[in-house]
C-alpha cells in the first residue's frame, strides 16, 4: 500500500511501456469516433505532410492515462483523478509492420496534503511526444 | 484564418447524452483499460468534441478541419460520472490566437448532469495558416 503522503517531489513513480499497431489505432478510431483518415490511411497521412499514419493524440494520452490507473491500482492508492493535461509535441508515428512503442515514465512534481501531482513523459522513435503531461491524484 | 469575433461565444447546450455501458467498455477496451466499467479519464472528448460540430460546420467561422492538429488537452473532473449517467455539453470559445499566422482556438467543454457540473474539458487546436 502507498499513501499520497509517502510521495515526495522528484521520486520516480512509474515507468511502462506500450506498444501501438495500426489495429490499436482502428480500434481507437472506432471507440472515439474520431475516423480522421490520417490516423488510418497511409496515404492520407502522406497527403497530410506525415512521414506515415500516425496515432491520435488522444490514443497517447488514453495511454498515459492507463498508466496512471494501472500505477494507482497496484500501489492500492485510495485516490481520484482531479486534473490530467498533456500538450502534444511531436506525432508518435505508426509504420504498417513494426508498429510503435510509447515509453511512459512518471515522477512527483508536487506534493500538498492529500494531493500530488505527476509529471509524465511519453517517448516514441526517439522523441518527446508530449511537452510533460500532468495528472492530479487527491485522495478519497 | 478563424473569426476572432467568435472569442467568448458560448455555443448551443447539447441534449442530453447517455454515457452507455457499452461505449464506455469499448472505449476502455480500445486503451487496453482493465477496468472496462468505469469511465476512462479521456472518454469525454467522445462527447465534446462532436458538441464542436456547430462550431466546424459553420462556414462564417471558417475552421478548415483538414489543417487541423490537436495541440492540447485538459481534463477536470469535478465529481465521478458513471456509466448510465446521462450528461449536456456546453462548448464555450475560450480563446483564439494567432502565432505567425497560425491559429490556436481553445473551447472549454462544461459537462454536466442532473446535479449541475461534473467536468470541464479544454481542447487546444493549431489551425495552420494559409501558405503566404
């Protein structure tokens, strides 16, 4: 068990890594309705100036999110999500075969009694995909 | 370009939206969630975005989706929305800004149910400018 107390500014939380297929992004596509062709289609995707289909923005940050969930779950941490933001810096981009990894990692960037909140990096080829994500855990 | 004129506007409240079992077990499962009951932090934007398409659709705005990048994301939640809940969009025109002749337009999303506001939703979006 872990207690938002136990946190202090600078530890490291969390660190995990997902692979991303061209079929994760179709399911995407579907769950959230958004059908943007560049997300799907190669040749939209090229048409659109990307070197290559490329996932949704908000597939990296459901990513993160999950994350988050599966970090808070583990550490049996009796806690809600109040704030989540992410900026998107570079595109993860998805080739038909290799597919992509995106590597999450989290640390602590604030601690106040019964709140911290994470700073998180999501890497893909090499690159920083968002500009720090943040997520705000206040306890239940 | 965008018309700045409609800074500040707040657009019409949606109808009421069931947060379905099912499309919140798909979304879930579309992220690889293990928890396919609850509401996933990001499933919102499935509500507020297509709350936008007024916005997209007029011609008098002038917002080409086809330049359009998502630049930015933020979520508030103010009280825990479960599925079954049925929930109103209110998209307002937070801000829009041009940098070197790009535009960046941010809505905030108010989503509400019967008890008043659960959650707000901001979404940044880069517009590219015309090619001078």
């Amino acid at each position: 068990m872990t207690e938002l107390a136990d946190l202090t500014p600078g530890d490291r939380v969390f660190a995990a890594s997902f692979p991303v297929s061209r079929a994760d992004l179709a399911a995407y596509a579907e769950a959230s309705g958004d059908r943007n062709p560049i997300h799907l289609d190669e040749a939209a995707a090229k048409a659109a100036g990307l070197p290559d289909v490329i996932a949704h923005g908000m597939y990296t940050m459901g990513l993160i999110s999950r994350a988050v969930l599966e970090w808070a779950a583990e550490a049996g941490l009796d806690a809600s999500l109040g704030e989540f933001s992410a900026r998107f810096a570079k595109p993860v981009v998805v080739p038909a075969g290799t597919g992509a990894v995106v590597d999450v990692e989290a640390k602590v960037r604030k601690a106040e009694t019964g709140s911290v909140e994470l700073a998180i990096t999501a890497l893909s080829g090499g690159e920083k995909v968002v500009a720090p994500a943040r997520a705000t855990l206040t306890s239940n | 370009m965008l018309n700045a004129s409609y800074a500040g506007r707040t657009l019409p409240t949606t109808g009421p939206v069931a947060i379905t079992a099912e499309s919140v077990s798909r979304f879930a499962r579309a992220l690889g969630l293990s928890d396919a009951a609850s509401v996933p932090p990001t499933y919102l934007i499935t509500l507020t975005l297509p709350a936008a398409d007024p916005l997209i659709d007029d011609p008098e705005f002038g917002l080409d989706w086809s330049k359009v990048l998502h630049r930015e994301q933020r979520f508030a939640y103010h009280r825990e929305l479960r599925a079954g809940a049925e929930v109103t969009c209110t998209p307002v025109v937070e801000s829009i800004k041009t940098v070197a002749g790009n535009d960046l337009l941010t809505l905030r999303t108010e989503v509400a149910d019967a008890d008043g506001l659960a959650a707000e939703v901001w979404t940044t979006l880069f517009v590219a400018g015309d090619p001078q």
